[in-house]
C-alpha cells in the first residue's frame, strides 16, 4: 500500500515536466476527449495521482471520487492526500472541476472554499500547496467570496512560522481587502493588528513590504488606528524608519511612509511621531535621498499629515518645511513644462502631481510660505495655470485646490 504511494507520486513527478518538454500535467488536466470511455480512463488515472487514501497503511487505495471523500467529516483525519499532484491540480483548475461550480458572481463556490481552508490549516498539507491556496483566493478576490470561511483561516495561517506562508497570506488579505471593504472590519475584530505588528519586526523585506500594506488599509477610521497605536504600530514603524536607508528599498520606504501619513490622522500618534523625530527623517529623505515617484509622493502625503492645521505641533512644523518648498516647486514645474503629456503620465507620476498639489495646498496656510510660493524666480503661477487646464482639473481631490491656490498667489483670496 506504501508502494502503490509512492508510485502515485513517482508518477506526478514525471508526469509535472521532469521527462517530456511536450507532456505535461497541464495538459492532462485540461485534456479534452470526445469518447466517454476515455473521459472514464483519464478521470480514473487523476485519481490514482491524488491518492487519497487511508493513513492506515494496512487498508488498500480505494478509487473514490473527490465528492464521495468530502461527505466524511473527519477526512483529513483519516486521509493522506499526495501534496504535489493536488497543488497541481489547484493550479491547472482541474480541483475546482470536481466540486459544486460557483455562482455567476463567484470565483470560488462555498465547496471549493471550504476544501481550501481546510487544507490551509491541515499540518500534513505542503508549504507550497499552501501558497498555491493563496494565490488561488488571491486570483479569487475580484468576485465575491465566502469571508466568514477565508477571513478567520488566513488569519490563522499568519500565525503559523514559516515566513514565505505568512507573506503568501499577507498578500491574500492586502488583495481581499482592495476589493472587499468588510474585510477590514472582520480583521479588526479578531485583532490581526498584533499580528501585523510582530511581523514588522522580523528581517525579512517582502513580509514587512506587505504587512506595511496590510497596515495602512487597516488605519483608514479612528478605531482601527487606535487599535494599532495600542499593539504598538506606532514603535515599530518609528524604529523601520530609522533604519532603513539601503537605495534597494524604495518600494520598502514608500508604504512606511504611506502607514506613517494614515496613522497621523490622530492628533496624539501625529505628536508622539513628532517628538520620535519621524518628521525630521522624512525631511531628510526628501531632500538627501535619490527618490522614485512613488517614494516622493508619499513622503510628501506623510509631511502633508504632520503640517494640516488644527495641530497643535503643526505650525512649528510649516516651518520647518520651508526649506524643501522651492524643491517642490521646482521639481513640480518640471514635470508640468515638460513635452511628456499628462495622459502619458504612470500612476506614480500621477500620484506625485497630486501629492504635491496638496501639499502646496495644505503649505500655503501659512502667510510666509505663501509669500514664498509668490516668488517670481519659482514660477509657480505659471505651473498652476497649466495644471488648471490639465486631466487634473478632473480629479475630486485636486480640483478646488487648484483653484484656490491660484487664487491665493493671485492675492484674491484671504488666507485660510
């Protein structure tokens, strides 16, 4: 019984592009027959490959369909699975073939989803067949999905030690939370910002890059920015700022930047920040540091966050902005007289406009920095008029401030 195992392994193995560049387990799962007995066959033969079968060795392989094995309760108690052949058949689409097919507005049926959470928390289950879960759900997360089953089970999975399976899970829930709002409500009630908290302090870039993500989607309203502040975000993300310089890690600094900005929302994290030195730092990024779109934009919305009035540290903090204003000027005069035109523009350019528009905006609160803005050598005027006639003139957020700071360089308008 071990043997016919092990052939069935052996056989996935060579069937999964090992002996035959031409022949491979894709093909198999998609084949298309037009015979009945061939269909039988080959159905047959896929689950030989899959073999579940008992974890009695003493009892035989019995031919079952996957259906027939899902009406027993305890089957992962009783059955061994070959790990290989069934990430393959994950992969390759065969699996979800074999179960209930979703509703039209599904990617994944309640069966499907079911059967994948539980091989999620299964231990027998291969680390790789685990993050072929993720992926699939990921792929899964434009359409509609089971969260009451998905939510609490990729939870528990960012719990487990592997660190590649906790990035394949944070990855999971950074999509499902794009495409799902309430699944940010159902993270906040089982707590996952502890989680996300002790994973910012291990060494490993990608799961921090994630769990960064993950973080800022989880500080959009005052309790989830509070519920972090209280798992201590706020330290974590103070000490990654500060430590991390390397060229490499553009992308790394762009969402600590970003978490940064979200989680000042809050009057008392904005001051404690202050005080850690944070604003200091993304000054001297901005200034000292050979900055993407991306990274600029973001550093600008985090010192935009610091600088918003009604702070009681804020004026101090205009201030201090003075220095990098013809900086921001200058590099959005650029771009906006450049040849490049606007619709050719990427999104991180696009982002970068409208960051530094608001910044501008948020800046100009204060009658210096505006008398600054005024100084004829910067040509800001001339860069305003032409961002008044450009797609950004269409965009919600951008829009009456353009307008408005035209009509305070023009001196029209009193200060805000």
């Amino acid at each position: 019984n071990a043997w016919m195992a092990r052939v069935a392994r052996y056989f996935t193995y060579c069937l999964n592009g090992v002996f035959f560049e031409s022949f491979h387990l894709d093909q198999v799962c998609n084949a298309v027959l037009t015979q009945k007995p061939n269909q039988v066959k080959l159905h047959e033969a896929m689950l030989f490959l899959l073999h579940a079968r008992p974890k009695d060795l003493t009892q035989k392989w019995e031919l079952k369909e996957l259906k027939q094995l899902l009406l027993d309760p305890e089957l992962f108690e009783k059955y061994d699975f070959n790990n290989h052949a069934l990430q393959a058949f994950l992969e390759f689409g065969w699996l979800a073939r074999q179960l209930k097919a979703p509703k039209q507005e599904e990617k994944m049926s309640l069966e499907f989803t079911q059967f994948l959470c539980a091989l999620l928390v299964l231990p027998e289950a291969s680390i790789d067949l685990k993050a072929a879960i993720c992926r699939t759900i990921t792929w899964a997360s434009s359409g509609q999905l089971h969260m009451a089953l998905l939510v609490p089970t990729l939870s528990s999975v960012l719990k487990q030690r592997n660190i590649f399976l906790k990035t394949c899970a944070t990855v999971t829930l950074v999509n499902m939370t794009k495409c799902h709002e309430p699944v940010k409500d159902v993270l906040t009630r089982m707590d996952a910002q502890a989680t996300l908290v002790e994973h910012l302090g291990i060494p490993d870039d990608d799961l921090i890059y994630y769990t960064l993500m993950l973080t800022t989607s989880l500080s959009r309203t005052t309790a989830q920015r509070l519920a972090l502040q209280k798992c201590g975000a706020v330290e974590e993300l103070v000490h990654l700022l500060q430590m991390t310089y390397s060229e490499s890690k553009d992308h790394l600094l762009a969402e600590l930047a970003s978490s940064v900005g979200q989680l000042c929302n809050e009057e008392d994290i904005r001051s404690s920040m202050a005080e850690a030195k944070v604003f200091r730092r993304l000054m001297s990024l901005y200034t000292d540091y050979p900055c993407s779109s991306r990274l600029r934009a973001k550093l600008m919305f985090a010192i935009r966050q610091f600088c918003t009035a009604g702070s009681s540290t804020s004026e101090s903090l205009r201030d201090d902005v003075a220095p990098i204003l013809p900086q921001v000027i200058e590099e959005l005069s650029e771009l906006v007289q450049s040849s490049q035109p606007f619709d050719t523009l990427d999104d991180d350019q696009t982002d970068w406009l409208v960051s530094s528009v608001l910044l501008l905006y948020t800046l100009a609160i204060d009658r210096t920095l505006l008398e600054e803005m005024r100084d004829p050598e910067l040509q800001f005027k001339e860069t305003l008029l032409k961002l008044r006639f450009s797609p950004l003139k269409e965009l919600d957020v951008t829009r009456e401030r353009i307008i408005e700071l035209w009509e305070l360089l023009r001196g029209d308008a009193e200060a805000r």
